[in-house]
C-alpha cells in the first residue's frame, strides 16, 4: 500500500534539547558554510505577527460590537496585561489555557498572549455538550479555564468532575459602557473577572525567544463516533498559514483582501482560530470587528455602522443574512465572504450575488489549521458570465499556495489529476496538524506514508482546481469504480416531483457495492412519482452521456422521511443499516 | 559591551546529521505533544516558491528583451531541462555554479535551477575588475561557470589562473530570433551553449526536499578596502524573504504590487538577487520582463511596449530615465519604481513624482538579502501634499516585516527611538547573512552579541521611520556627541556659490574630534564666497536652532576639487588625510 508515497519522515526524539527540531530532511554539506557563533536567525513565533501591528496604521480600532473599542497600541498593552495576570495566578510557559467565550476582544487577546508566554491556547468549542467540554478539559489537562458568564451553566454542570484545575476567571460583557450591571454569582471560586486582574496587571512583559516548533494550540473535532479528538498547532505553523492567507489573500487575491479592509468573522473563533484570518487581520493592521453572537440583524446592523468589509461564515449563516429582511434595505456591495464548513449550493451564492455580495468557497479542515483549497478565478475566469462563474464559486476552489494535494485509490496509488477521476483527497503543508493529541492510533490512521487522509473524495483538475463528491465512507465503490454519492443525488433532485433523495451503496457479491436510492415525493407528486418516471429520467440521462450506466441504482424506495444526523446532514451511516435490514437483511 | 543585547544563541554543531537545525532556542515541554511518526511537515525550499507559479495565471508571460517570450508552463519545463543539463556535466548537490550574465530569462531559470538541486547559485558581479571576479571565482570553489559571450574577453584574461573548474557554458543572445548568428570564438573548451544544452534535456526532474538550511546561493560584496567578501543565504531565508516581500508590497502595499503589474528588474540580477523581486514576481505569476543590458532607449521602449508597471532601480538610472528625451513624450503614470543603493534626492524624487512616477525609497544591504526598510505611507500620509510627502519618500523608510532594528551608541548601549538620536543600526531577521564565507574574522565584527553591525549611523523614529545621517566610519564623534556630516554638507549646500563641499572629522585633543569643511566655490563666486560668508550662515542657523553650535566646522578650506572614489562618491578617507596633512600635520 500506498507504494508511490515519499518516506523521508523520521521520528523526532524525546530529548530535551534535541525534540522536534531535528532535520527530517538530508543536509547538503559537501561545501559547508558555518554560521558564525553570534549570527541571530529568529524563530517564526506569532509574537513577530503582533510585532507588526504597531508598525503601519496602529490607530486602526479593534472593536467589541457596541461595547468596547481600541486601538491597536491599546491592543499591544493589553496582550501584555493579559500575560501578567496569568503569570501572576500561575500560569507558566507549558500550561494550557482553556477559553470559552463569545468572538470578542478578550478572545483575540487571548490568542496571542496565551502562546506568546509559551502557554498553549485551548479554544473550547462551547457547542458541545457540557461532557464533551468535561470530556476536552480532562484530555487537554487545562491549567485554568477563562469561562464567559453566559456559560457558566456549562461549568456549573460539570465542575465537580473537573481534576485538572480550580483556577477560573470569568469574562462578561456587563463591565463595558452602559451595560454596566452585577455579575452573576458561581456557587464555586473564582480568580475574579478579566478586565479588573488586567486593570491591575502591569503593561510590559518581555516575551521571550523559544523554538518556532512549540505548541500554541490545541481543540477539539468530533465525528460520528467516538470521543472529540485533539489537534494541535504549533507558533511555525500558524506563522506560515499567516503566510499562505497574506500570499493568497493579499497576494493571488482570490477573494481580494487589502489592510484597507474591515473584518469581522462570523466563524467562531473557537472554530479552528476562526479559520487563521484574527491574525492575518491583526498583522496587516486592519480595522476589526468581532461580534460576539450571532444574530441576523445585530450581525447587519454592526457590519453597516462599521463598514464592514470583508466576512468568513458557513452557508447557513450566509443564508439567514441574504434572507434577512434587512439584507433587502441595505448596500451589502462593498462586503467580500468566504464561505466554508459545508457546501455552497449554487442558489445561495446567486442569492448573495445577487445583492452585490462577493461570495466565494474555501475547503478547509480541523486538521489542517484550516485552509487547503479556495476559489479563485484567474484573469480568464473573471471575465466568465455570472452563470459559469458559479460554476467555480461552488466548488472546493484552487488549492492553497504551499499545500500539495493528491488523490489516491484503495490501494493507495496516486490518480490523474484530470479533473473526471475521483479519489481520496490526501494532502500536505506546512500547517497541518501532526495528530491527535494522546491519540496514537488515530494520528497513525490519519497519517500514512507522509500524508494526511483527508476522509474526502474528489477530483482534481489540471487547473487545481478541487471538487468535492464525498466522504470516503459514503462513497460506493463498485466494479473498481468510485460512484459519487451526491453526483446520483444531484441528478435526481432535478426530477420533477423529488423532495428529497439519498444514495448509499450496498454490499453485492458481484460488483462489491451497488448503489441504491431512497426518494421522498413531493405532497402533490405522491400518485405521479414512481419507480418508472425516474428510471426513464436516468436512462435519458446515461444515453446522454451525462453519467455513466452503473450510477444508476438497483432500487428507489420511496420513503416518508430521510434519517438525518442533529445537525441536518443526511445520517448515511443509518440510511446505510436501515436499507440493508429492507432489502437485503 | 552589549550589555543589554540578547545572548541566546548557540553555535550549531558540525556533525553531519544535526547540523545546521538544531534548535538555538528554548524548548518548553511541559506538556509535551508527540509528532506522529509518518506526519510530514515540508521543509520551505525555493522549490515551493516556483510551484505556485502553475497554479494561477500560468498563462502569463516571461519576456526576455525582443528576443525571447514563454509562459509560466514553459518555464517550469525550461528549469527542469536546466537541472537535468547541469546533472549531465557532472553538477551534484553541494557543488557551486557561477554565473556571468546580463538580466535575462536564463538567469532567472538559475535562480530556480541550481538551488532546486541543492546547489549553490555564484551570481557574480560583472563590474568588478578580472582580478577581482578570479578572487571571487577561486574563493567560492566554484565547479562551473556560466558565462555569457559579452564577459568572455573577463575570462579569457584570468582563464589560466583558474584552479577551481574548468567547465564552461556559453550563453549567447545570437541563438534567438532575428538575431540569430555565429557564436564567438574562446581559446578554452566549452561544454556547448546554453539553449543547445537545454535542447537536449529532459524536461522531467523530481526535485528532492532537504533541510530548509542549506545555502542557495552566494555572492560577493566590495568594500574600499580588502577583498571582495561572500555573502550567503539558505532556502529557508530566501523563502522568508518572499513573504517579507509579499506583506510588504501586496499586504501593506508599501509600494503597491499587485498579481496584475508587470515586472521590469533595472537593478542587476547579480545585485543581492535584483532585491528578491525576481523569486517574489515569480511565485505570484507576475508577467515578467528582462531587459539584459540598461540603455535609457531601449528600457523606455520595453517599458510602454510590455506594459511595465513595476520596477526597481538605484537613483542613476532613474536619473537617466527621467531625463531622457523620450520621457517627456510618454506616459510614465501607471510606473512604480522602488529605489535603493544610494540615496534618493529631493529634486529627482520630484521630478519623478511631475511625471507621474510613483517612486519611494527602500534600503538594504548584501548582507540582509537586502530588505530592511521601504518607505511606506500610512492612512494619514497618504492624504499629505506632495512637498510633505517627498519629506517621507526620501528617507530610508519603515522599518520591514519581521526586521528588527535598534540604534547603539558607541559602547554598545541601545539608545532611544525618538527621532532626534543617532547611533549606529544593527538589525536582525530572519534573512541576514550568517557571515562571510571562509573569513571568520570579518564575520564576528558583523555579527556582535546577536545583532548584524550595518556601519551605517542613523535616526529611528516612534514611527518605525529610519533616517539615514552617515557611514559609522565618517560620523564626527566630538564632545560625546556623533555630530552627522550629511547634515552639515546638507547646510552647506544651500549657501549660494558653494559647488561642493565635504565635512570629515579630524583628532582633537579637547573634544575626541572636531568637524572639518573643504569646499568648492562655483567659478562666478570664486571671489564672493569666503570664510566670513559661509560663518555668518552657519551662525543664523545655529541662532534659528536648526544645528547645533558645535555643527559648525573649525576650519573652511577652499580648494578646486574633491577627492572622490571610483563610482563618483566622497572619498572620505583620503579626505581626511589629505586634511590631517594639510592643517595638523
């Protein structure tokens, strides 16, 4: 398995002075050049992003919806409070720090004084459950827990299973302007609140020099199964995706973005770091604006008065402001988003550009800190039609500068990038994670042969561009041929009468898989959809030449409701166990 | 000495495994996370600076003069036919390759080519004399020499002496086109000519990963005494440099530069990398235009013909540029010109400016790769009429991106960033030179307590502005006080007669040193100006407070000429003892 792949990946060794800074690389040294004893080379820690920040336009603000706002010389000194409270409470170089708050100014702080102390940041993803939290403050052995007062419910519920520290420090919105009120009271002990221990921190800290290979992050992805599963970062890697979005951002300018620019991100920043732009935004010195929760019109209504500029957000977030009925009265033209997290469909992006929205799609995971791939069109593209455009607008885009992606087969043999062929998506970069945090069996799984599986199926076109068919768990493979799931859902949603379809493949003795359909009818097309209407559809459609004659399935079977998972996605894995106890069991 | 300088740096070791890559900063491992084993994390090689230039805007072109035009795919062929030519006579990894050419789209190929392979690029300075090239070429072993026919008369004078190769490939501008004809005779065995070589290759090279240190390429600075001496620079600092280059000009848009302009080097490729621009442009798929040698006609003609819309060049071309008749008679509006080397005067700032040049000002060294600083203007700046502006434009700029500058006094004490102090500047980054090639000596006068030395004396301001006031070694130290000789010459200038005029510091006993002026009149004040003319000047400037008191030289001496150095600049040492004989000795 996987034969063509490059083995030149050794373990590091777990010595002190030695560990992960090893070369993994051959050093080429038939003519050898010493360095001399005094020559400084500096690490590519993120305090050399913060350094920037007060070099170009620092009196650009950095604002807490209508609560809070500053300047970035403000901003500097209050990282360094930040880290001198915690020093002061006991934190120290090594530790972690979890957080759980709403996408404010205290959080972006966070983000850089926690690993610029040498601490690693653990950003809480506050929609779990409150054993899942439990479950990631256990496995990441937080040090002390900064907790928003919206959810000390969460901390109230779980504390006494919490081993790993007694030290919390709330946040709360109630000691800015006029929101001025008591805080809520804790049935357990607190360090205090945190604008009052920065009040009483000083505003000089000397952050030191370490190496660029230290851990600076650490959170939480779940799946289907199993427990939540912790990636990692470190101060190099998040330097050079900084890198790779100023290159493609600024750069390439996919989605053009310029110092000029106001952000704000509608991806919560406990959100694989809101996708890197808190601190691309903050090196390039651009005005911010971090919104705290999501509502449609408070959302649009900060975005007018600050004028907004440049957003990042999954589809439903998009979806709900382009049909808020504010988005109808107000000049959305100016605002750039970059969508990721699930699929744009093509309805959507019109919707939104319609309203004069710059809308384009990125492709990103957990795993890969997270940007691997966006859309970008080229001098040519751009000069396509509203209707071809879409074409590119919603699909994975061009992959990411400095990321090698490759599609591989069962066998693990690399397939054409021809743009038809679908395979694995495996990749590489320098800003991927190196496993899952006291998890060996899984990071092992995760990498193989020097490449990180990325679970996705998609083809790879000569352009670069990616288009994403499937999980490689729904994926039916069948006569050693790759049958995209949402490609035979694609057709079928265009049948007249379809309300909704799933395609799960089954096992076949023959084939090994087949695929089979399950179809809810429309109310009204109930006596007029069947088996037959649909087939006729197909087979037009396979002598069209539009699909091959195996993505046709064995059987439709119309059903009242389609399982789905808690968050809306088709659950494949029941349909899949559901259909084999009805048809085959 | 150096007291408050950071000593955290430790020489590498020279064993063949860790060299190089061992960490020279703290660990912290409190909470130690394991690399999983067959995780990969690329090294940042010049590699994946050319494999971006696919992925883009490949269409786009690479021009080399009237002669020659390819697109992105083409070259990325045309480097790996380099590679697999350079292979075939016998160049491995760790070996050194010269090369002798003007600006040309082969000398951009060897800036991808001979690094990607692992081995040293020589880029050598054509203007030094034969005797100095041979130094260079014996000095930097190299193992062959790339040379076009124009420099062959350089080798043919210093061919027997030398020792270090005897393989040879010519490069010719008669092999394209019009301009195609018989190539000139040598007196030595060559292994052929380039295109022909190329021809011949392969167009497939997989091209390794190794260790993000090893040295790229070398080259050799001149000072006014001694030898010449080797800079060098790894991938690692070249690639770093690029993302200098990419936040500077696309991020902050310093001098904006944009994935759309077109790019004319007039700065030579041999000339520390033509500033990084050339790796830079191409990694962002710049339309790229190689003018080879640097007529004023002909870089006019290139310039409108292909649309050049950025470039860089030191203040004599722009000189010559901008006076040149054709000038007047064409749109220059849409040109960006960065300038460096020596300084950008007032008057040719704003005659660039009338013609609707956009010009500021950066400033570097060969030591530094070579960005340390670059005008840049901010939101406010940019609203400031042109007469404020060309204050900014003309200084050495904001310091760059991940370039740390401090000013030291003479016992190595940091002094204040206030605008007003002088001192001497050393830097650090993460792409100084990390010495001078086999010369121990010169390397630990560069490099003191972890800050690269730069001789050069200035002003920093809060604002990160650097104002450049002198040469360490022609400052006027007098009374404690560094006394700036620029800005005297600066007061003398404007006196009406004064031609010329030179200020040198020369021993005293009471003060350490005391200033010295010599001074040419203009021919039709030679008996108005006099001692008593400029003294009363000099004393209304010092009563305006515009200098100090102790500005004003001991001595005014008048005489018909000023010894300069070969490139036209004040001579100051001989200065100095032509003045010590005349009046101490």
């Amino acid at each position: 398995m996987h034969t063509k792949l490059t083995e030149n990946v050794s373990p590091s060794r777990n010595t002190s002075t030695l560990i992960l800074t090893l070369s993994k690389y051959p050093v080429i040294q038939t003519k050898l050049i010493p360095r001399t004893p005094s020559a400084y080379e500096p690490p590519m820690l993120i305090k050399s992003l913060l350094a920037q920040s007060l070099r170009f336009n620092p009196t650009r603000e950095i604002i807490y919806r209508d609560l809070f706002r500053m300047d970035y010389f403000e901003f500097n000194k209050r990282v360094r409070r930040l880290a001198n409270a915690l020093t002061k409470v006991g934190i120290n170089a090594g530790d972690t720090v979890a957080v759980l708050d709403w996408d404010s100014h205290r959080y972006l702080e966070c983000f850089f004084a926690v690993p610029m102390m040498g601490a690693i940041l653990h950003t809480v993803n506050v929609r779990l459950s409150p054993e899942q939290i439990l479950y990631t403050i256990e496995h990441a052995e937080d040090s002390i827990i900064l907790v928003h007062e919206d959810f000390l419910p969460i901390i109230e519920a779980v504390k006494d299973k919490i081993t790993t520290t007694k030290r919390f420090i709330v946040l709360s919105d109630k000691v800015y302007g006029e929101a001025k009120a008591e805080l809520s009271e804790t049935s357990f002990d607190t360090l205090g609140e945190y604008e009052s221990l920065l009040a009483e921190a000083s505003e000089s800290y000397d952050f030191q020099d370490f190496d660029e290979n230290t851990w600076a992050t650490t959170f939480y992805t779940t799946g289907t199964t199993g427990n939540p599963k912790g990636v990692y970062f470190s101060h190099r890697q998040l330097f050079l995706h900084t890198m790779g979005l100023m290159s493609l951002f600024t750069g390439y300018e996919a989605v053009p973005f310029s110092h000029q620019d106001v952000y704000m991100p509608i991806t919560p920043l406990f959100h694989v770091h809101a996708w890197g732009f808190p601190l691309f935004a903050t090196m390039l010195n651009n005005k911010q604006v971090y919104p705290g929760r999501y509502e449609p019109e408070m959302l649009l209504k900060l975005l007018l008065k600050e004028k907004v500029t440049f957003s990042h957000c999954v589809p439903t977030i998009l979806g709900m402001l382009v049909n808020s009925p504010v988005a109808k009265q107000v000049d959305l033209s100016k605002w750039k988003v970059v969508i990721g997290g699930s699929a744009l469909t093509r309805g959507l992006a019109k919707a939104a550009l319609d309203l004069g929205i710059n809308v384009s799609q990125g492709y990103g995971m957990s795993e890969t800190a997270p940007v691997m791939s966006i859309v970008h069109l080229n001098d040519e593209q751009q000069n396509w039609n509203q209707e071809k455009q879409l074409d590119l607008r919603t699909k994975a885009g061009r992959i990411a500068p400095f990321v090698e992606m490759r599609l591989i087969d069962d066998a693990g043999e690399f397939l054409p990038h021809d743009g038809k062929t679908v395979g694995e998506i495996v990749t590489r970069g320098p800003w991927m994670t190196q496993g899952y945090f006291k998890d060996p069996e899984n990071s092992e799984k995760l990498w193989q042969g020097g490449w990180l599986h990325t679970g996705d199926v998609a083809s790879i076109g000569p352009d670069y561009y990616v288009s994403i068919t499937d999980r490689v768990k729904d994926v039916i493979k069948t006569g050693g041929e790759w049958v995209p799931s949402l490609d035979i859902e694609n057709i079928f949603s265009q049948i007249e009468g379809v309300a909704e379809v799933a395609v799960v493949g089954l096992p076949d003795e023959r084939w090994g898989e087949r695929p089979y359909a399950i179809v809810v009818a429309k109310p009204e097309f109930a006596n007029k959809l069947n088996d037959e209407v649909i087939r006729n559809y197909l087979d037009a459609e396979v002598e069209a030449g539009k699909i091959k004659k195996w993505y046709v399935p064995d059987r439709i079977v119309f059903v009242p409701e389609i399982p789905k998972t808690s968050v809306g996605k088709l659950d494949k894995k029941k349909i899949r166990v559901e259909m084999r106890d009805l048809l085959l069991g």
